[in-house]
C-alpha cells in the first residue's frame, strides 16, 4: 500500500521503487495482470462537503481532510482503513463480479455494482425521483456503470441487470472478458460488443495533464479498455481489442501518438478493422484539426460528451505516406564513387552521340560503347554485391538479374556487331544471291534497328520490374530506348547502395529546410530542458523565439541550390527559397493553411486527405510562414503530385522532419510514396445538427397532447378529478374577476367624487 500527498509524488515514489526490481518494469504479462487486478488506485484529497469512510463509516476529519479517494470508483478510506479495503474497485473482468453475476436461460447478464454514500447535493432516486444521500452518515447507492442513485428502502424495486448507462455503445462489459490466450492475455469476445471503444491516453500529453482524462475515461468505461501509452505503449491494447470484428480507437494526444499508434496498427494489420478518432491533447493537433475534433481539449468534464459525438461520427479514409532514404554513400569499397562518376561520364558523352548524330555508323559505335560500359558495370556491381551483402539470398537473386540484363545486353551487341559490318542496300535495290549472305549481309534501315532495341527495351523493363518489387524505384520513367538505358544505369547505380529504407511514415506532412530547422532546434532544447517545454504556451513561445532567429540568420538561404526537386518524376523548376513543405492534410504547424485554400481553382484541385495526392509549396521564410496564420496566401504553390522526389546535394546533411519530428538527412534521395490508408473518425457537425434537430422532434411528437380548456369539447377527456380541478378554478377565476370590477368601480367612484 503506497499513499502520498499528491498524485506526483505518489508517481514519483512508485518510479522510484520500480527502478530498483531486478525484473523488467513492464514486461507484457506483468502489465496484464496488474491492468486487471481490480485494486483500488489510491490519491490524497481534500472533500469541500462532510464525507464518510467506507470501511469504517466514520466521517473523514475536517473539512479539508487529507483522506484518501479511488480515482476509478471514488471509494473513499481513511489512510489508516485503505489497507483493510478490498479488492473491489469497479469490475474490469467475468471473474471480477464473483456471486453477483445474474445467470439465467438466455445466458450471463451485467448486474448492477453499487457503491455506498459520498453522494452528489442534487442527487436524486431513480426509483421515486426524491432526494438522495446524507451528509450525517454513508447511506444510499450508487452504479458505478450506469449512474443510476436509488434509497436503500427504493434499491430492490430497481431492475437487478445494468443497462450500463449512455456510454453503453462504447463500453465493453466484464462479461465479456471471460477467458485468457495462451500467451496471457485476456480475450474479448461478446456479440452485444458490435463496436466497443478502444482508449489510449497519453498521460504527459495536455500539459502533463492526460493523467485527468485517463482517470474521468476509466471512470465511464470499463478500465480494462482504458490505456496509457506511457505505460507499455498501444501494442498491449491492441492486442486485447484485435479479436473484435470492428472496434473503436480514441488516442487521446497529440499528432506523435496518433502516429505511434497507427505504426502499430500496421504491425498487427489491424486497419481494416478498425476507425480511429482523436482527442487533441498535443501542442499542434493538426490532425485532430482537419477531422472536425478541435485544436484543443483540456475540459475532461466534456469527455461524456465527447464520447456521444464519437458515436456519431463518420469514417473518412487517411492517406498514409512512406518516405523512403537513399544515401549517396556507397556499401561496397569495391565500386568507389570515382568508378561510378567515370561510368556516369561515359554514358553520358555516348547518349549525346546517339540522340544528335545523323550518321548511322556513330550512332551504332555509341550503342556499342554504351551497352559494353553497361555491361561491364553489371558486372563489376554483381561481383561486388555478391561480396559484400551478408544474406546469401539476396546476393544470389542480384547476381541472376545482373547475369539476365548481361545476356540482353550481349544479344543488343552482337546485332549491333553485325549491322556495322553490313552493307548499305539502297530502297528498291535487289539483295545479293543467298551465295554471298556469308560474305556481306544487307544493311537493315534505321528503323529496323530501332525495333530491335524497343524489343530490348522491353526485356529491360522486366527485368526492371523484377527489381522493384523488392526495391521499388521512380526512377524508370523514360519513353523511348535510350531513356530506358539510362534510366537502367542510374537503377543500378542505387543497387550498389544499401537497399532503399522506409525512414519514417508520414500522416500530415514532410518539411526540409528552415520549418525542419527550427522543428529540430525545438526538440533538442525539449530534451536538454524538459521544464522550459512542459505546456503548449511555453512551446509555441520558444516555435516563436526560433522562429524569429531565423529572420536575421537565414541559415538555408538559397536552399534550391542545394535540393533537386522532382513531383511525377517530373523535374521542377524551384525559386530562391529556404525550404520545401509536402502537405497531405491542410493544416500545417498549429493550423496554418499552408497551401492557402480549400477549393479548386484553374490550377489546382482541392486539397484533401484521401486523395492520394500530395500538395508542394515553397517556404521562404519565417515571416511568411506567420503571415500565413492570418491570410491565405498562393503564390508559393509548387505542385499537386502522387510521389515526390527530392535529391540533396553538395557533402552536408540537410534538417528535414516529419509530422513535427526532425533529423538531420545526408546528401542522397529522400522519396515519399503512397504507403496504406487508415479510417479515422470525422466529426460532421452538420450530420449532427440534423440528428439533433431530429430527436428534437421525435421527443416533441412523443409527448401526449393535453385538450384545450376552453374548449366545451375537450371537457369530454379529461378525467373526473381533472374536471373537478377544472371547474374550481372556473369558480376562483369568477371570484377574483368579481373582486377586481368591484375594486375598478369603487375607485373611478371616487376619483369622480373629488372632480
């Protein structure tokens, strides 16, 4: 039993103490258990009304006692009586409701579990809508599942099944946690759980204030379902919710946790069966924004109705982007860049040749020369692949796809051979006898050869396809043979590196340069001085502090000198700028409108999440990234485009980050590509403006029209005691008009009089 004056230091202690076990804080089996163990989760409070002890019954001393209250259940104990208390904190499985559990022909049902005294001032019998509680001594209940308050002489007149109350939809019940996995975990199965809700909270998140709503959800769900991912992380309950046809995720946080946890979803490939919804708790909330949910949440007394407009909310798919790295650096010491830029060089001098020279004989030296440099290259990147990579599999399928692309290349030469020593056979000219084909063949005509090398060309191509299913590439995109060559070397050129790596996954947007500077600047001033960032006012002041640093230094000025951008595989021309923003949402940094409108113009389509597009503006500089908080501004717009592309060049990294996460990329590729969709949960204010205009109505049509008094006819339905009230009022209402004309008559009397 751990007691303390405050939930911190109570948080503080339990650290402390964890940090010396010798076993691992939160090993998966252990979290289970403790997540199910129906203790009570003790904190010290003060109580602005009398409040009674409920293993004692006697009063707490005072009117600011230091007793101690269950932030689930509200099940208060002196500090002296807490450890007498029983394991009966609100149920989280089957075994936890022990004999109480109702059992009948149709199967088990959810009893009621009511909590003694400590009741509301207004509280109110459900039974017979009198008062209720005392604040002389522990008397009448409380559900703790359908708030339900009834008297002690009114509770057996109560139904003995719960109804669970208005979270019913969302709450899975005990009942139906009744078995565990072989792994032991505990397993949800229950058909009346069509779509329960799933909530994680991040409890640093909010000011260090999730640990509220962690609390008030636990306190209107079942607590099993109720997470924090500080605590284990969102794997733990998934992992109990995965068995569920369709569920429900509410992440209570900011844009990091929404993204760790739809990470995880995709490792249990969970995104068919579920929606997610977002509670803003973070300092940008940008999702949480464009899904209808509000940059901000900080009044955990709204979660009840929070959780009735998740029940209403729409399922809008979520674009999910994968970015993909490309280091310039080279894996293998065999084939050093200065080979590389040799190769690069030939190939190019001899592309040259072919696409400007007319005269037939060079263009087929160049081909030549081309396909033996390639060929050779093949070659020297086979051997060294096959070296240098530590899984046999892969050196073994690398080496077949260069010696397939060598057999094509050998085919392309030795016709290329043979057109060369061929003789030029004017059109209309008759061939020479079959006797001398072995001595001086006919010359076949340009296009003829062309058609040799398209056929080459689509060889290339599958072998190329090959590659990309195990190392997808944009970089094939030419339409004609030569193109095709070249577009081939450069794919060999990124199989001398490592295999391309998914970095990251992005949900919002990407950003290089200045924004990611300043992104990446504010992380490490968060790490080194976790105070001086602990709320979303100190945040945004230090976003504006960097910020305006920037107006003066400039650091990537001139940034389009250093990146290459390409949107389709197609080349885009950049202004002097110092960063590149790749928008999927339209929200960016806080709720700026970055792309500077939401409707199709003559230019562009509008912007959209589930598109598969992506949108590509300029950033130059900090004071337009302010001013575009307050007006939308366009002529930064780069492109609309399903892939982006971006090469960085020169010896020095350059600041890129992700959803508000930053790092510092080397020179080489950096590729964002379509990764999955995810559904996520939209509030649609005017979908719920309709309904409650609906059930406005529908109340209005239920209630039983009453007849009209004065009417002669209506007397006809009412009842005899209503008649009877009907008619005494008829006889005080003539009594009071008598009284006041005679009161009317007497004074114009005497007004008359005095005249």
């Amino acid at each position: 039993m751990l007691c303390a004056e405050s939930r911190k230091e109570m948080e503080d202690w339990i650290s402390a103490l964890k940090s010396v076990q010798k076993w691992e804080t939160y090993e998966a089996s252990q979290f289970n258990m403790e997540h199910f163990s129906g203790m009570h989760n003790w904190y010290a409070c003060s109580h602005a009304r009398p409040t009674f002890c409920n293993v004692c019954r006697e009063a707490l001393p005072g009117v600011t006692s230091h007793g101690l209250s269950c932030e689930v259940c509200k099940f208060k104990a002196h500090k002296r009586c807490a450890i007498r208390s029983t394991n009966n904190c609100k149920w989280t499985t089957l075994a936890s409701i022990g004999n109480d559990i109702i059992e009948d022909e149709d199967g088990v049902s959810m009893p009621h579990q009511w909590l003694e005294g400590n009741l509301p001032v207004s509280a109110k019998c459900v039974v017979c809508d009198r008062n209720c509680g005392s604040v002389r001594r522990l008397q009448d209940w409380r559900c703790l599942w359908c708030k339900a308050i009834v008297h002690n002489s009114c509770k057996e007149q109560l139904g003995k099944v719960c109804p669970l109350g208005q979270c019913k939809v969302s709450i899975i019940p005990p009942t139906a946690l009744n078995s565990i996995d072989s792994d032991g975990f505990w397993k949800a199965t229950s058909p009346s759980c069509s779509s329960p809700l799933l909530v994680l909270v991040n409890s640093k998140s909010g000011d260090n204030q999730g640990v509220k709503f962690l609390r008030r959800f636990r306190q209107l769900l079942n607590p099993a379902q109720v997470f924090d991912l500080m605590n284990g992380g969102p794997q733990l309950g998934l992992r109990l919710f995965q068995k569920f046809e369709t569920f429900r995720i509410l992440v209570c946080g900011g844009d990091g946790s929404v993204g760790w946890v739809l990470s995880e979803l995709d490792k249990l490939s969970l995104h068919k069966q579920c929606q997610l919804g977002v509670l803003p708790l973070g300092t940008g909330n940008d999702l949480a924004r464009v899904l209808g949910w509000g940059g901000l949440c900080d009044d955990d007394a709204q979660l009840l109705q929070i959780l009735e407009k998740l029940e209403r909310a729409t399922t809008k798919m979520l674009d999910r982007w994968s970015v993909m790295t490309y280091e310039v650096v080279s894996c293998l010491n065999d084939v050093s860049e200065i080979q590389i830029t040799q190769y690069a060089d030939s190939v190019a001098t001899h592309l040259t040749k072919i696409l400007d020279s007319d005269k037939h004989s060079d263009v087929i030296s160049s081909a030549q020369f081309l396909c033996g440099t390639v060929n050779d290259f093949v070659a020297e990147v086979g051997k060294a692949y096959e070296r240098a990579t530590e899984n046999k599999e892969e050196a073994d399928a690398m080496a077949k796809k260069c010696a397939m692309l060598n057999e094509k290349l050998d085919s392309l030469v030795k016709a290329l051979s043979e057109d060369a020593n061929a003789q030029l056979v004017p059109s209309g000219s008759i061939s020479p006898d079959e006797s001398d084909t072995d001595q001086s063949r006919p010359f076949r005509s340009r296009e003829q050869l062309m058609l040799r090398a398209n056929s080459l060309k689509k060889a290339l191509r599958q072998i190329i396809d090959q590659a990309e299913k195990g190392n997808p590439s944009p970089y094939v995109s030419g339409n004609n043979w030569i193109l095709g060559h070249l577009h081939t070397f450069i794919l060999l050129v990124s199989l001398c590196h490592r295999h391309c790596t998914e970095k990251c996954v992005m949900n919002n947007y990407f950003g290089i340069g200045l924004d990611a500077k300043i992104s990446l600047e504010f992380n490490n001033k968060r790490d080194e001085h976790p105070k001086k960032c602990s709320s979303r006012t100190k945040n945004m002041m230090w976003y504006g502090v960097l910020g305006t640093k920037e107006l003066v230094q400039k650091t990537y000025k001139n940034l389009e000198q250093r990146v290459q951008l390409e949107c389709d595989g197609v080349p885009m021309s950049l202004p002097s700028l110092q960063g590149l923003a790749v928008l999927n949402i339209p929200s960016y940094a806080g709720g700026i409108n970055f792309w500077g409108g939401t409707k199709e113009d003559n230019n562009f389509g509008a912007p959209s999440f589930d598109d598969k597009k992506l949108e590509v503006v300029a950033v130059f500089g900090s004071m337009q990234m302010a001013m575009s908080r307050v007006i939308n501004l366009q002529h930064h717009r780069i492109a609309q485009c399903r892939q982006v592309k971006i090469t960085i060049l020169g010896d020095e990294g350059v600041p890129v980050q992700v959803d508000g996460e930053a790092w510092i990329q080397p020179p080489g590729i950096v590729q964002i590509v379509h990764r999955n969709r995810a559904q996520m949960l939209t509030r649609d204010r005017a979908f719920e403006s309709t309904l409650k205009s609906w059930e406005d109505k529908r109340k209005g049509d239920s209630r039983p029209a009453r007849p009209r008094l004065n009417s002669q006819q209506s007397m006809e339905y009412l009842t005899e005691e209503e008649c009877a009230q009907v008619q005494q009022l008829g006889l005080v209402a003539d009594t009071l008009i008598n009284r006041c004309v005679c009161v009317c008559l007497y004074e114009e009397s005497v007004t008359s009089t005095q005249m």
